[in-house]
C-alpha cells in the first residue's frame, strides 16, 4: 500500500483531477476498505474506478445509438 507522501505525488501530479469529500455510510466503508485491499491499491483509486464505470453504462443507457 501507498504511504501518503506517494499518494500526495500522484495527486499532484494529476492535474486533471477534482478532490471530493464522500461520506459512506460505516459498513460501506468498511467494505471498499475490505475490497480496496484485496485488490492492493487505495480505496479512492478503488472509487474512482467503480463511479468510472458506472458513469459509463449510464450514458450507454442514455445514448444507445451512439454506442
């Protein structure tokens, strides 16, 4: 797992980015904590990538044809 000065590295470096606060119900939480580290990454890595995908299949839903 990252420790946070390489964490502030790749923040910083990613200039296109938007910091957000999220406030997760505890056992949500806990979960993606879970999730997060099975999959050794960072669980704002992890969100990223699940509200990525979901952000995707909701304009294929909205703009089939264009698909």
């Amino acid at each position: 797992m990252m420790n946070w000065q390489q964490i502030f590295v790749v923040l910083m470096s990613q200039s296109d980015r938007v910091q957000t606060s999220i406030y997760f119900p505890k056992d949500i939480h806990e979960a993606l904590v879970r999730w997060a580290e099975e999959e050794d990454r960072p669980i704002s890595n992890l969100v990223v990538r699940l509200v990525s995908k979901a952000v995707e299949e909701r304009e294929k839903q909205q703009n089939p044809r264009e698909q």
